[in-house]
C-alpha cells in the first residue's frame, strides 16, 4: 500500500534552503522510493486510498545520516571506560567487554532510529581472525532486519597496531614488557592484508546492493602499509568506486608522526599515492593544514565530523566551518560517544553548529546556520557513504528514507515566533526524544516512538543478561596492557615540539 506522510513543515532539500520548505505537504510513497512531493490536500484526493502518516502538525524531513560510527551499540562510558586522549584509549578499551554482534548491532539500529537516523555507517574495527566473516554478517543482517538503512565498512590496521612506528618503539621497552609487546608489533602485515581483501570481496559480493553499501576501510590512513592503501584503491575503482573511507590526523600526534616519516602531512602522502579523490572520506581531520584543505575541496574528498567524541576524546576542533566554506563535503559522525552518552543525532547536529562558530572575531563573518549543518546530516552523509544523489533529500525518485518530528516542545514550550525557520528552530531546540515515526526504504521502522521491527524490551533483557556473563579473563589482559603506558606516553611525547602553531579558530587569549 502506498504511504502519504503529511507534515504541517516539510523540508525537503536542505541544499534549497528556504526554497526546499514546503507548508501544510506531503510525500508519497509507492513501494520503497519517493512519488509525489507537494499540497497534502492536492495528494489526499488524487491517492484516497494511501495509507495517511502523520497528523498534521509535525516536522516531514530526510532520516540523518550517521557517516561514522564503530557499532558498539554500548558506549565506551557504558563499558566503563572514561574517554581519553586516544592513544591512551586504545590501551584503556582493551578493559571493554566484547557482546555478540547481534546485540550491538540491534542497539546501534534502536538507538539512532529513535532519534532519528535513518542511515547508519557501521565502520569495524580489526576484523581480522577467523570469526570476522560470521560476526560481520551477524551484524549485518540484524541491522537489515531492524530496518536500518546501512553502509557496511570492515575495518583493519595492518601495521603499527599497538603504537605508531611501533618497531623502533619496541627499543625503549623493558625486556619483561618488549616481551608482552612483540606479538602486537612484528605482525605478518601481507597476511592481514589477504584476509581483509578476501572478507571484503565476500562481504560485498553477498550483501552490497541498491539499498545496502559495503565500504572499503583501511582502518587508519597511517596504521596501513602503502601497498595495502594501493590494493584498496585498486579494488575501490575496479567495482564502481566503492566509497574508501579512514581515520586520517584525529590526533597532534598522527600529524606529526606524518612529518617525521613523510616528510610531508598524511593527506599530502594519500594524495601522492592517488587516494584523495571525490571518493575518499576521512574520519576527523583535525590536524590538517591550509594546503590539506585545499587538497580536500579540489578532489572533491569528504571528512565526517564527531564533535561530542572531538571533545571527549580531548581531539581538538576540526576546521569544520573553514572547510565547509571552502567547498569540502563535511559530513555528521556519532562515533559511538555523543554528548548525552545516547547517540541523539539531532544533538549532534547542534554540537556542529555550536562550535564551529568563531573562525575570527570579524563581526561580518557569517556563522554556520541551520541548513549547513543539516545538509551535513543529511545530503553530504549521503554522499560519503557511497548513496549520494539517493538520499537525504525528499524527492520523486529517490529512497524514501524521512523522519517525522513532534513540534510540541520545540514551537510551543511556551511559545515561538511565526518569523523564525523551521530548520532554524529544529537546529536550535528539537532533541532525539521529539522524533514520532521513522520510515527507510517506505517501510515504517518506528510509529509513536514504538519500534515496529524490535522488541527493545526484550534486547535490553538480553543485553543485560549478556553482561553479567561477563568473565575477569578480559580485564587481566587489559591489566596487563596497561604497563606499556607510560612507555606509550613517553614515546609520544617526544614527537611534540613546543612549536608556535596558527589555529583555524580564535578562541580566546593568553594576553
């Protein structure tokens, strides 16, 4: 049966601006794509027996689209593990406890529908082993049943995966922690390679399709060898440019470990090797320089944007709003670590617009507004997971993939001015909780704020079962692993130099 969802505002494009906000419309839906756009009373007599969705008085806009997430369905905090500079995390989550896939995955579904998003990127991380291919299809199949629209990324590090340049690390260790070490550093990086590529071929010759997207991801752009990269592009272009997507400079340090073994900053070095293209996307890119940005926006690549996990993880700020002006393809992440700890995608959006608001203290430059950073939860995600031109925008033709939000608490507690911009209000005062109905694909994933695909009730029984399970085996490794911090910490240290830097932002002054 075919839908037609009303909305008393609909916006449908946020790349129109004000030209893609329609009043008192609808969108109807035959089978999984877009019909119709337009008067909701004009639709109502021409389809009469169309299922009707919504009352009238709510928001009708594209589902957002989460470009980076990792699939932990429990975050770090959850897990009990504070959020930390990330190389101090990436020894500190080895106290995180592993749940079955079918559970992080039915969470991750659950918690961004209900805010929400209508398109995930599940982004993995080393799945290397002979478990990867069953839990990577575990994963993948409960995110297709709960009616999630998904971009699929197996994700592995090759090379330097307990530290960077982890070999002359091995040097300033201790003969009792060298030997705890070597494992994690003298890895056989063609093997890893082989298996990734033979997971990835299989992967996405079983579940890639029109509706599901299976990503290449070298998980970090510097913790993979160059012949891995290579292979990657290679294979990219080989089946249609299946979107390449990678950590790149979250860190001082990664920028400066490029410097010290390049030469030159870690996406001059991908560009020198043929990756930075339009179908490139990196995670964070925060310690880029002018030229790195004018690289970006030249090849058309794209960045995905964690402000909560920036601040968190204690990152720094991305250039997002220098970025953005100059033409990059700025994209919204969760990254499994959000402000309230709960993956509210509509927060996320305004952590965007919040911080990146003071290039400089000109009074003539303009701050980001409401459609540019909704555009980057909506048609710029698209774009970086490989469905550009498919979503985030609602159009005859394209997936009908949209979102209604209650307007109670944003337009009247107590009251609001007819003269503000129903992006600008939902930008500025709307929260996860006030999303009604979530429709992917034509299909209704969530009415009323209920679920129609999952008993979340029963998966949080089970989680919760799954947790008291939980053995010591896992924390005495991790115990173990954290008597190379302090070395890790030192190794770093040395890297940065008291330098004198010019930052994108002007935040404040010492003087």
């Amino acid at each position: 049966m075919d839908l037609l969802v009303r909305g008393r505002y609909v916006i449908t494009d946020a790349g129109a601006r004000d030209a893609g906000v329609l009043t008192d419309s609808a969108v109807l839906v035959s089978g999984t794509r877009i019909a119709a756009v337009g008067d909701w009373r004009t639709l109502r007599r021409k389809h009469p027996r169309a299922r009707a969705v919504g009352d009238g008085t709510q928001l009708l806009m594209p589902g957002l689209v989460d470009a980076h997430s990792h699939g932990r369905g429990l975050s770090p905090i959850q897990k009990g593990v504070l959020n930390d500079y990330l190389e101090n995390n990436l020894i500190d989550w080895a106290f995180m406890p592993v749940f079955e896939p079918e559970l992080t995955a039915a969470l991750g579904a659950w918690r961004h529908i209900r805010a929400g998003c209508t398109t995930i990127h599940h982004m993995g991380f080393d799945t290397d082993g002979p478990q990867a291919s069953g839990r990577c299809e575990t994963a993948i199949r409960t995110y297709l049943d709960a009616g999630i629209r998904l971009a699929f990324a197996p994700g592995v590090r090759n090379v330097d995966k307990l530290v960077l340049d982890s070999k002359a690390f091995l040097a300033t260790l201790p003969a009792e922690l060298k030997a705890l070490a070597e494992p994690l550093v003298h890895l056989d990086s063609e093997r890893v390679e082989d298996e990734y590529f033979a997971l990835f071929d299989h992967l996405h010759g079983r579940f890639a399709s029109e509706d599901t997207r299976v990503l290449l991801s070298p998980s970090w752009a510097q913790a993979c060898t160059e012949r891995f990269l290579l292979r990657a592009k290679t294979t990219a272009d080989q089946l249609g440019k299946v979107p390449i997507h990678m950590h790149c400079v979250q860190t001082p340090i990664q920028k400066a470990f490029s410097f010290r073994k390049y030469g030159k900053s870690a996406i001059a070095w991908l560009d020198d090797l043929g990756l930075v293209d339009e179908n490139l996307t990196l995670g964070h890119a925060i310690w880029v320089t002018e030229e790195d940005i004018d690289r970006l926006a030249t090849r058309r690549a794209s960045v995905t944007s964690h402000p909560s996990c920036n601040l968190g993880m204690r990152n720094g700020l991305a250039p997002i709003s220098v970025m953005h002006r100059r033409g990059v393809n700025v994209a919204m992440g969760l990254d499994d670590k959000t402000i309230n700890d709960d993956e509210d995608a509509i927060m996320e959006l305004r952590m965007l617009h919040k911080l990146h608001r003071v290039p400089d203290f000109d009074l003539r430059t303009p701050a980001l507004d409401a459609y540019d950073v909704l555009r980057m939860g909506t048609l710029n995600g698209a774009r970086a997971v490989g469905f550009g031109g498919q979503i985030g925008a609602l159009k005859p033709g394209m997936k009908a993939d949209m979102i209604l939000v209650d307007l109670d608490r944003v337009l009247r507690d107590p009251w609001m001015t007819d003269d503000l911009a129903i992006a600008e209000a939902f930008v500025h005062r709307a929260m996860g909780e006030d999303v009604d109905t979530v429709i992917v694909g034509g299909r209704v994933v969530m009415q009323d704020r209920t679920m129609t695909t999952l008993d979340v009730d029963a998966l949080y029984r089970e989680i919760r079962k799954a947790a008291r399970a939980i053995g010591p085996k896992q924390r005495r490794h991790a115990e173990t692993l954290q008597k190379l911090k302090p070395y890790v910490q030192a190794w770093y240290n040395a890297w940065l130099t008291p330098d004198a830097v010019r930052p994108f932002y002007v935040l404040n002054s010492r003087v």
